[in-house]
C-alpha cells in the first residue's frame, strides 16, 4: 500500500537581493536559515532553504536569489499567494511587527471562517499569515525575536490561480487531496489522511485570468511529502501512469521527481529523508555554505561568484520550548 501523501514539504521561490531575503525571513518573519548551498543547476546562485529550528519538512520555504532579478508577475497556471499556519489571536502581534519594519499588512475577509493577514516580502512575493485553531507543534527558530507563542507553525497552503477547474482536480485527488470546501471561486483541498501543516490547497478559478511572467517573487514550484524513497517509487509508478514525470533527482537533502499539473504548475514529491542534518550539526545549521559533492572541487570557484551575505542571529538565548 502505498503511503499516503500528508501536506506540502516544501514550496521553492525566486527572488533578488540574497542579503535582503536572509534578513527579511530571519529577522522579520523569524524563520531559521536551515541550509545556504548553491542551485544545482546553477552553481553560481544560492540556494537558501528557511523553517523552523530543525528544519521540518512542511515549514521549509527555499529561495533561489537572483542577483538583480526582475520582478516576476503571477498569473494563470501559477501559485500566487504562499501561507502560513499562526495560532489563532496572533494577528494582531504580526501586523504591529511587520509594521514596525516597514512592511505593509493587510487583513482580509474571513476565509473559510479563517482569519487572514495578507503581506508582500520585499520581492513582492505574496505572503498569507492564517490564524486558526489546532496548530501544529514545531521548534521556533533558536535565533528568532519572534516570541514562541506567536511563532509561524509551517505552512498553511498555497492558493493556485487556474483558467478552469477539471483537470487541475482530477491531479490533485490523483495525490490524494480532496475538494472539502467552496466559497465563491475559491475551491479548497486537503488530504484525509494529512495533518493541518501544510495540508490545504486552495485553487482559485478565473476563466480570463492572463498568464504572467516569471521572476523575482515568483513561486517557481511547491513540493509534496513523501515518507521515504519506496513511497515515491509508488507515488511515481502511479502518477506516470496520468502525467509526465522526471527520473529521480538526487537533491542531497531530499530525493525529488517533478510532475506538473494540467494548469500549469510544477508540483515536487520529494522525501522526508535523509534531512538536513547530514551535513551540519543541529546548532550549526544554515551557518556554513554547503555543497553537493560532486560540487566540491569547483567550491573556490563557487564561493568568489557569491556574493558575501552575513547571518544576524539575535544574542537571546537558544529557545527550548516546542509551540
């Protein structure tokens, strides 16, 4: 039998300035920088992954920061909006936060009786902080400002923008995700056997949405869960039979195939294993550049086409408790 596909692992972004997304997700959004390494496929880019302190799969949002990058454009095909899980009551925290540092946050209707807080990170990326109850347990960044009782909890979701509704449907129940509700031309789908991190798919549908373009602020592709490598054989064996899907793909941290979905967006199934910790202690992770080791004789080469970026950790103690 195979496993059942529990929520999101992780959702992969492009942006700009690689200084400037460190900061805004360390030390705005208090995330922890659980990886610096390089694009595979571009060595010269990094390749940063945020999450919690351990760096659990479904809180993990990566970033390949394209030095001077234009601003991308979302549209039809595309994930639009990225969200968060906070605890319910902690809006009003976020909104006073994000304004001290300058960014603008605006709240919505209630969705689905949900609270939402919608913002923009400095690439124009669109970010959603959703407040509700029975939020999952994750260790809050060591390094964070962010008190833990407002902690971000992993991923909520993300919201697809598609031109029609069937074809998209019929992949992600192919996965497992299940309409569970409607509200207007929003469409919700979960998985019955997930947990809430990072288990809701949102598809928004607008049959005259136009298609955008790719870059900085983009979600270049979400990626879901596989327990380990003999669930994804399974996985794969079954999605080759309705979709087109990419060999193995050997990402270190995780093992990946790539599928996309009727709509147009690139859907991952990557492992849980082997994790973030093969390389790097739990106290240091995200401290060090790391690369693969294939990469290895190229690092000198690799390290002067980075540019330099500097890690500001707060000076507070480590945190201990789990929220």
């Amino acid at each position: 039998m195979t496993e059942p596909i529990v929520g999101l692992h992780h959702v992969t972004a492009i942006a700009s300035e690689p200084q400037r997304n460190l900061d805004f997700y360390t030390q705005v959004l208090g995330l922890r920088l659980v990886k610096r390494t390089v694009n595979f496929d571009d060595p010269g880019t990094y390749h940063f992954y945020f999450g919690d302190d351990a760096g659990t799969p479904g809180t993990i949002l990566t970033f390949f920061p394209w030095p001077h990058a234009r601003r991308g454009h979302a549209g039809a095909g595309e994930v639009t909006h990225t969200a968060f899980s906070v605890p319910v009551g902690s809006l009003d925290y976020w909104e006073k936060r994000l304004g001290e540092h300058g960014f603008l946050a605006e709240r919505t209707d209630k969705r689905f009786d949900e609270e939402v807080l919608m913002l923009s990170d400095p690439d124009g990326m669109k970010l959603e902080l959703v407040a509700h109850a029975n939020v999952p347990a994750i260790t809050p960044a060591r390094y964070a400002d962010v008190p833990a009782e407002y902690a971000l909890r992993g991923f909520f979701g993300v919201t697809m923008l598609e031109t029609e509704l069937a074809a998209t449907e019929k992949a992600l129940a192919l996965l497992g995700f299940k309409k569970v509700a409607e509200e207007g031309s929003r469409v919700r789908f979960a998985s019955s056997d997930g947990s809430t991190l990072g288990n809701q798919i949102d598809v928004v549908v607008d049959a005259k949405a136009g298609y955008g373009h790719a870059g900085a602020g983009s979600v270049h592709h979400i990626a879901f869960r596989a327990k380990d490598d003999a669930a994804q054989r399974n996985w794969r064996e079954r999605i080759a039979k309705q979709l087109s899907v990419t060999p193995v793909l050997d990402r270190t941290y995780f093992h990946s195939i790539y599928f996309r979905e009727p709509g147009g967006v690139l859907f991952e199934l990557a492992t849980d294993n082997p994790g973030f910790g093969i390389d790097e202690s739990p106290e240091t992770l995200g401290e060090a550049l790391r690369v693969p080791e294939w990469l290895e004789p190229q690092r000198a080469l690799i390290e002067a086409r980075l540019l330099p970026i500097e890690l500001h950790q707060s000076s507070q103690a480590k945190k201990e408790v789990t929220a």
